[in-house]
C-alpha cells in the first residue's frame, strides 16, 4: 500500500480496505528499513504518528482527503513541540512554542506527521549538502545528491517514505529535487500559502508547496494549504478554486510557450528529453509557440543579491540571546553575538551572510542591491508580458541530472548556476510544477517544469496532469 | 574586483558574524568571485526603472493598531538560552 498515490489511498482508507494506522505502520517501517541509505528524515516522530492515526481511525468517515495520510514537513516548518531545526546547529534543540499556518491546516484535515525531512541549512543550497545533520541520498543513485533544499521531502516521496510530503521552494527548492528524484513538486505563487512558522529564508521569495506522485495529488494538498492567512499579510484575498477541477486530460485550445533561453546551456540528453515532452504536449492538442525571455541570463546574479540581502537581514535573529545555540565563552554583548553566530551557523549561511551584509551596506547598496531589484522589476515585466500570449511555458527543471556529492561543494557558483532555470519563477513570484519527464542513460531522473502567471496554478495542473496521463514516467520507481 | 582581508573582517563585523582566519582567506576568494560575477547586471539597462521589494502588488495590509495576549509568552522565554528575570532576558554587559 506504500506505493498508493494519495488519491488512491485516500480511496482505499474510505473503503476500508486498511486502516490508517496499518498505513502508518507500513510507512515506519518503511522508514526504518531504508532510511539508513538516504538520510531523508532528521525526525521520525512515530508516537506521534500513530496516535494521529487511531484518532483517524476512530473518526472512522475519512471525509477529508488528507485525514489519517502520513506525510512529513520539511524541517524548517514549525511543529510546537516537535524540535525543529532548519538542520542547522544554532536550532539543533529548538523546540517551537506554536505551529505554522500550513502544518495547522493540515493537522486540522487530519494528516499523520511522520517526521521532519531533512534539508539543506536553512533551505541554503541546491544539494542538501549543507544539511548539519549530513546529506540527503538521491534514491536512483546514493553517490548522487538529492538536489536541494527540499531533498529530504523529495527523496522520502520517492522512496515511498511518505505519501507526499511539504517543501520550501525560494529559487528552486522543491521543483529541482523532485526532478532530481522524479517526483511531482510544486512551487506555488508567492503569497498562495501562509509563511507564518516557516523559518524565514529570503521573505519576498520563500513559498510552501508540496512534494508529490502524482500531479492530482499535488491539487489535493494544495486545496487544504492555500488561502490568505490573518497572520502573513503577503497573502493576497485571492480565491482558492477546488484545484482538482483543473485536472483535464485534453490540451486544446492551451498555448504553451517555449523559452529558448531555458535551453541554453542544458545537458543534451535533458533537453532531449524535454523536447520530447514537448511534442507529447502538441500530440495532446495544445499549440507550441518560441517565446523568448532575454533578462533569463541575467536571473542568477540578480537572485542571489537579493535573496542573500534579504537572508542577512532575517539571519540577525539568531543572535545567542532570544533562542538556540549560544556560546559559553563570551565575556561581554558583542562576544557573544560575534562566537554564538560563528559556532552555530554553516558554511553556506555565513557565505550568505557575508554576500548579503556586503550588498547592502554602504557605498555598495545601489550598485548590488539596488541593481538586482531594478532587473527584478524587469524580468517581472519581461513574464507578464509573455503571458499575454502563451498559458504556460514549459522547460526543463534543472540544467542537468543529480550531480556526485562532494562535486560543487567547495565552488559556490557553479553550485548557484544548479539554479538557473528555477530561480525566475522566484524573482517573479511565478507558480511551477516539475513532472517526471524522462531518465539519462545512467538512470537518473529528469523533470520538465511548467511555469504559470501569479495565481494560476490551475494551468499547471491542467497541462501536467494530461502530460502525466499520456506518459509512464512517473510510475518508475528506484530500487532500494 | 578583489575583496581585502580587512575588508572582509570589516563586513563579518558589521553583520556580527566571527570568522576563523582560514574563513577571512577562504571568503575574500569566493566572495570576490561571486560579486564580479554579479556585476553582469551592469549590462542591463536601468535608467527609469524603479526598483521593487516585493511581488504581490499588495500596498498597507494594516491590523487594529491595538495591544494583543500572546499565547505562549513564558514558552518564548522559557527558549531563552539566558537567564530570565521578571519576564526579561538578562543579558552580559555591553563592555
């Protein structure tokens, strides 16, 4: 039953062929027995789990299409008294007072937490590499990463650890693992779901969504997670649609537009693939049209100068004082700031740090900062006016399949560049899906991403679903 | 550009941050080489354009301007790695 979409097990727990705690048992031992290869979890939290479970069980009606569905959140989404950690060691013994929006709504719709999945340091990086807790394995190779920040949701839903699990996603975190570990992520539009006791990561950027098998599934979740919240005033009064009503299997009358800018610089045998998707699309009836977005080149250095600003500043909370690691050899106020932060943060998060303070601080503000948010004006721009004439854009996910552990630890551009054709939808606030699109010739995965305007991940849906119906892709799964 | 060790340690100042002389070395190299990279943007053309800080168009989201109970106020503090006196956190001396 661990291989169930969440659709289908929400079929099966309705009609009684298991219940929800046989489910939940079945995914802990699921965990226990692989788990030990891939590192997805950093918490398992089975007492938990298996009263959530009974109490769905004893409900009994399973109304709620989440209700007695073991997932997992990725460790920087906040759990009272459950510890989170960011995976990091200043909150390695955190333990949150209250929930976030998003696991409170989930919990209310009856979903069973399994765990905290693990995550690259404060959601800073693209392999889970930075992870304090150690590094995320991709299922389809263990050499190879997960891909980041999200690898620990994306490996565990591959690995049928979870039924679907919740992500972060501020340049690529939940679409670039789930094409590393062929599965369904989504990225939602910024403001689409609540932030509210998500550990903040760059706030003009950071979204939630889900980690899926299956498109349909991601509807399901997002029906329970989405709509304005009185705590995140970024979440506009926008409506939020029954998604599932998106999910058509034709593509007339669609218009898909094609980036050739996302294609550049694309590993062959990916962008093959992609291109293939892309006739399955038109053999779907939907009419394929060359778009161009030129400022794409110029994402990657206007993404990381804001978003390393923006996490400077929201770095500054964690100050020894207030909450977490502080150290115990500090004299006066400033040793204290200055040693806690040196003991407590990673690699990554000081090189962000250092790249954001440097970005903002005198004499340098309008040359980077102020630049980067002038092109982001732009490139915001450049999107909407494509969108005037096309309903998606469809790419690939990542420029290339899941690279080696260790390959681009010690040169952070080219781990950046890991980013490329995700970070747009993040400057510009844009929802997108990656759906399993195809493997290499040494077996690893490959996701196609489809890009939507703000607000219109009813498209996304529309368009991966029927992609999703007329391929196999998706129903592969690693051998563990 | 080439980013001095002093420079460095002047940031890793400002942002609060202790470095390890290995760390000064190691991010004057990196730090240097991501913002050159990052001076592509000069390329673009910015002349009129305002900058943005946020995507969702959304201008003063207010609230009642008006004093609320916190739910959990003594589990906040109680997160405090510092002693807590009368509800307050009692921090080291300044110098």
């Amino acid at each position: 039953m661990i291989d169930l979409s969440l659709a289908e097990t929400h079929k099966g727990l309705k009609e009684k062929k298991f219940s929800s705690t046989e489910l939940t048992q079945a995914y802990l031992d699921r965990i226990e027995k692989t788990d030990d290869k891939l590192n997805a979890y950093v918490t398992v939290t089975k007492e938990i789990a298996l009263e959530a479970a009974g109490k769905a069980d004893k409900e009994g009606k399973f109304k709620n299409p989440l209700a007695g569905i073991p997932m997992n959140l990725k460790d920087i989404i906040c759990t009272a008294g459950i510890k989170t950690t960011a995976c990091s060691k200043i909150l390695e013994n955190y333990i949150p007072p209250y929930d976030a929006d998003v696991w409170a709504r989930l919990k209310n719709a009856g979903a069973v937490l399994l765990g905290k999945a693990n995550t690259d340091q404060f959601a800073m990086g693209s392999s889970s590499e930075t992870s304090y807790f150690g590094v995320t394995k991709n299922p389809w190779d263990p050499e190879r990463v997960a891909g980041g920040s999200s690898g620990g949701p994306a490996a565990s839903v591959a690995a049928d650890q979870c039924v679907f699990a919740i992500g972060t996603d501020t340049g690529g975190s939940i679409r670039q693992p789930a094409s590393l570990c062929s599965c369904v992520g989504l990225k939602v539009s910024y403001g689409r779901v609540p932030r509210y006791g998500v550990i903040s990561y760059a706030s003009s950027f950071d979204t939630i969504g889900p980690v899926t098998k299956t498109v349909e599934d991601a509807a399901m979740v997002l029906n329970v997670i989405a709509g304005r919240s009185d705590n995140d005033s970024t979440t506009p009064d926008e409506p939020v649609p029954d998604y599932t009503k998106s999910l058509k299997t034709g593509l007339k009358g669609v218009k898909v537009g094609v980036p050739k800018e996302y294609f550049e610089g694309v590993e062959k045998e990916t962008a093959d693939a992609i291109n293939q998707g892309i006739e399955t699309l038109k053999k779907l009836g939907a009419k394929v049209v060359d778009v161009s977005l030129p400022l794409t080149r110029y994402a990657i250095p206007t993404y990381y100068l804001l978003v390393k600003s923006e996490a400077s500043t929201n770095m500054a909370r964690y100050d020894g004082i207030k909450y977490g690691h502080t150290t115990d050899d500090a004299k006066e106020l400033l040793e204290i700031y200055m040693k806690s932060r040196a003991e407590g943060f990673g690699d990554e998060v000081k090189r962000t740090i250092m790249i954001g303070t440097y970005a903002l601080s005198a004499g340098y503000y309008d040359a980077f900062y102020l630049k980067a948010a002038k092109v982001r004006a732009l490139m915001k721009q450049e999107y909407e006016e494509v969108f005037k004439k096309v309903d998606v854009l469809a790419a690939p996910t990542s420029p290339f399949t899941a690279f080696r552990i260790g390959e681009k630890m010690d040169d952070p551009l080219a781990m950046y560049a890991a980013d490329t054709l995700t970070v747009p939808a993040g400057i510009c606030g844009l929802p997108g899906l990656s759906v399993p699109a195809g493997f290499d010739k040494n077996g690893l995965p490959i996701g196609m991403q489809i890009l939507a305007s703000q607000y219109k991940e009813e498209n996304l849906f529309h368009v991966g679903h029927a992609f999703e119906q007329a391929t196999e892709w998706h129903k592969k799964k690693p051998e563990l | 550009m080439k980013l001095s060790h002093d420079e460095v340690k002047h940031i890793a100042k400002l942002a609060r941050l202790g470095l390890t002389d290995e760390e000064v070395e190691k991010f004057s190299t990196q730090l240097s080489d991501i913002l050159s990279h990052a001076k592509m943007l000069e390329e673009v053309g910015t002349e009129n354009v305002e900058p943005i800080a946020q995507i969702t168009g959304l201008k003063n989201i207010t609230f009642d301007d008006s004093k609320k109970d916190c739910a959990f106020t003594d589990e906040l503090l109680k997160q405090s790695p510092q002693s807590v006196q009368d509800h307050m956190i009692k921090v080291k001396n300044v110098f």
